[in-house]
C-alpha cells in the first residue's frame, strides 16, 4: 500500500469496509462481530485525532500570532475569516431552501410511512436526547454563545475538545500578550510552542499511517448498524434533495477558489482529498481539524498565520453542510406533516440556522440539535417535534457523513480564500513526511 497515494489508500480502505460490512449482514453474528472486533479500531483513530487537536490548535494559533510583525494583520484575517463564513453559510440555506422548495420531496411520503417512521423512532434513545439537549440550548440568552466563548479555568478548556471556541479564546489572548510583552521576553515560549507545534504534526503524519484501517472499520460499521432498507427507500427522494444540495456546494467552493485564490480546483480537491474521506468516515469536523490543517498547510499552502486561526474557528462556527440540511430537513418535515410554512416562516429558517450553527458542537449528529432549534423558530407544533426527528433519523447518519465533507470542504476553501488576499498563499509548499528525521534515531 505504501506505492499509492494516501486518498487512494484511504478510498481503498472505505471501499473495503463497505463490502465487508454488507457481507457481515448475511450472518446472524455478523453485526456483533464487526461492533466488538472491527468497530474498535475506527474508534482508537478518532480519539487519536481528538487526542491532539487541543495541543495542536494551542500551538499552532500561538506560533501564527507570535509570528506576526504587525497586530493590524490578525485583525484583518479575523474579519475576512468570520464575514466569508457568514456568506457561504447563507448561501448554503438558501440554496438548501431553494432545492427543497422546487422539488417537494415531503410531498410524496405517504401516511402509512409517516406512522411507520414515528413508531420506529419517535421514542428512540438518539431522538429524544437530541430533543432534551436542544432543549437546553433553547432556554440559553441571545448572547449566551459570547458568555459561553470566555472560559473561567484555562485547564478544563483545554481539557474539553467540546470546548473549542474557549480554547481559541484563550490561545488568541495569550499569543496578542506574547506580541505586547516584546520579542525578547516571549522568545522562551515562544520556542517552547513552535516545537510544540512540529511535535504535534508529526504525531498527526503517525496517526495518519493507520488512516485507511480506521475507515475500513468505520465503514464496516456503518454500514452493519443501518436501518429498515425499505424506510430508507421512503426517504430516498428527501436524501437526494440533501445530496444534490451538498454538491453544488461543493461547486460553489470550486468556484470561489478559481475566482479569487486562483487555483485549479481540481488540484485544491485533490490535495485536500483525505481529509475529505475523513470528514467522511467520522461524521466530525472537530475529529478531522488536525489533518485539515494538515493538508491546507502542507499541501495547499496556507500561511500557519492563517490557517491555525481560520481552521480552528470554521471547524466551531462555520458548518455550511449542516445549515444547508437545516433549510431542507425543516421545509421536508413540514411538508410532509402539512404544516404550512410560509415565506416569512423560511426567511426565519435562514437567520435562526445561521445562528444556530455558531454555538454547535462539531460533533457527529449536532444537526438534529440545530433543527430543533430551526423548526421551534418557526412555530412548529412542539408535540410534533418527535415525529419530525423521526422522519429523517433513518438517513440522519450517512447525511451526516456527507455534509462534514461540505463543512471542511468549507474551512479549507475560507482558509485559501484568505490566505490570497493577505498575501499568505504560497506556490510550492514543502509536505513533511512521518519518516524525514528517521535516520537520524534510527
């Protein structure tokens, strides 16, 4: 496997598990096998990158910020960071809207598959939790995400990875003190956080030498602990609508990145590819933030100036996938229980997804959380809420899977976009290989 390159090798390993996986199902110890023996080891490589992500946005934020000459420069990334993410997250719900208005698809579902839908998920352990915890966040104020932003111990933000935006916080503010104290008093730690950082990269290339098995067992997963055939025939039309919404998303950024960072888009595709396939196989943003930066810096050429502030904070806040899953998920629902939604009601989808996708965790299965919150804004009946989860929680966990690859998809094309009008992406970039000093300890 060594010969190939890595998103082939990873594309071999997804392949791989999903042939493994329907072929455990023709055996009644099939699933059991895969979840205890297979299942494993999928979960060790998501701890492994959740296990680094806190040290290497630490790092790598203080490294970019200190090695900025003038603080003007990170005021100005910080504002073409946030308005480009609160543009391509817009333009993601209403192109959702747009998709979901044109084709229907809760049109088509009949009663009978509503009522099997409901009686197979509404009291599902997955929905309710996911009701209980939008719950929570609704009764939160207007300005609870810039309160919950601040964190009151540094140690417990940076023992959470749940905690992102703390973290970054945190980090911003020691690297902006860094700059103020002068060169020659920051210039220990500075050193201290510059190793750091080349530690932690390295520890991302070992961890990716195991990538394809751990796809290989996510995938065998999956695709063993998937539901009913036949209600996920049901919701094929609604799935398809999601779907084709996240490719021309996925347009969208090729196009942007051909506009304005003038770079193929095929070539910026295909450097990015196995964070890609990664985003794929773990449903998580955060989980794959360390081999994001990894190829957006290494292999696209984004300044670490850039890409350890724009990175981090798209992987908390920016999560166009799942707003544009928002818009279609809640226009389907309520065309599917003949609630009428009016102009007004979706203009409202839009500004409260907006918000919403700022304060959600970037976690497998947030998007339901969100959807609560967007259907509640628009006055659906609150008893039906369950009903409505129930609807989509089927297909909930193969979209969640696609629309993470349009969310770092997203970051990846912000952090260029940005990189080339600070002046901060560069031609050639140097990719550093797990075994370049291995001579030397060998």
């Amino acid at each position: 496997m060594k010969k190939l390159e890595l998103h082939w090798q990873i594309m071999l390993g997804m392949v791989l598990g999903l042939v493994f996986g329907f072929g455990m199902t023709f055996f009644d110890w099939g699933k059991e096998f895969v979840i205890n023996w297979i299942a494993p080891l999928g979960t060790i490589f998501i701890k492994l990158l959740k296990l680094i992500a806190v040290p290497l946005i630490l790092a790598s934020l203080i490294k970019g910020i200190s090695d900025l000459k003038d603080i003007s420069k990170f005021r100005n990334i910080g504002l073409r960071t946030i308005g480009i993410y609160i543009g391509t997250t817009t333009v993601a719900i209403i192109l959702g809207l747009v998709l979901v208005n044109v084709i229907a698809p809760g049109n088509g579902i009949s009663e009978e598959t509503i009522e099997k839908l409901t009686s197979t998920y509404a009291s599902d352990e997955g929905v309710t939790a996911k009701l209980e915890e939008a719950s929570r966040q609704k009764e939160s104020g207007p300005l609870k995400f810039l309160e919950d932003m601040v964190p009151d111990n540094a140690v417990s933000a940076l023992g959470n990875n749940q905690l992102m935006l703390q973290v970054i916080f945190f980090t911003i503010f020691m690297g902006i003190s860094m700059l103020l104290i002068g060169e020659k008093s920051a210039k220990p730690l500075k050193d201290f956080f510059d190793s750091l950082n080349d530690v932690v990269l390295k520890m991302v290339d070992l961890i990716m030498l195991s990538a394809p098995y751990a796809v290989f067992a996510l995938l065998a997963n999956v695709v063993v602990s998937s539901s009913d055939p036949e209600i996920l025939l049901a919701l094929l039309k609604y799935a398809g609508v999601v779907v084709l919404g996240l490719f021309l998303m996925i347009v969208f950024y090729c196009t942007l990145v051909s506009v304005f960072a003038k770079k193929n888009p095929f070539w910026f595709l295909k450097q990015l590819s196995p964070a890609q396939l990664l985003a794929f196989s773990t449903s998580s943003s955060a989980a794959t933030l360390p081999v994001t930066m990894e190829r957006v810096e290494e292999h696209i050429g984004v300044d670490k100036e850039v890409s350890s502030f724009v990175l981090p904070v798209g992987a908390t806040v920016n999560m166009d996938g799942t707003s544009l899953y928002q818009g279609i998920a809640a226009v389907f629902i309520a065309q599917a229980l003949s609630f009428d939604l009016p102009l007004s009601g979706q203009l409202t989808i839009v500004l409260t997804a907006l918000l919403a996708s700022i304060g959600t965790a970037a976690v497998p299965g947030a998007g339901m959380v969100m959807l609560v919150i967007v259907l509640e804004s628009v006055g659906f009946p609150p008893d039906k809420y369950a009903i409505g989860l129930a609807l989509i929680f089927a297909v909930d966990r193969p979209l969640d899977m696609l629309r993470t690859v349009v969310n770092v998809t997203g970051d990846a094309t912000v952090a260029t976009i940005v990189a080339k009008s600070v002046d901060k992406l560069h031609d050639h970039p140097k990719a550093k290989n797990w075994d370049d000093h291995y001579d030397e300890v060998k």
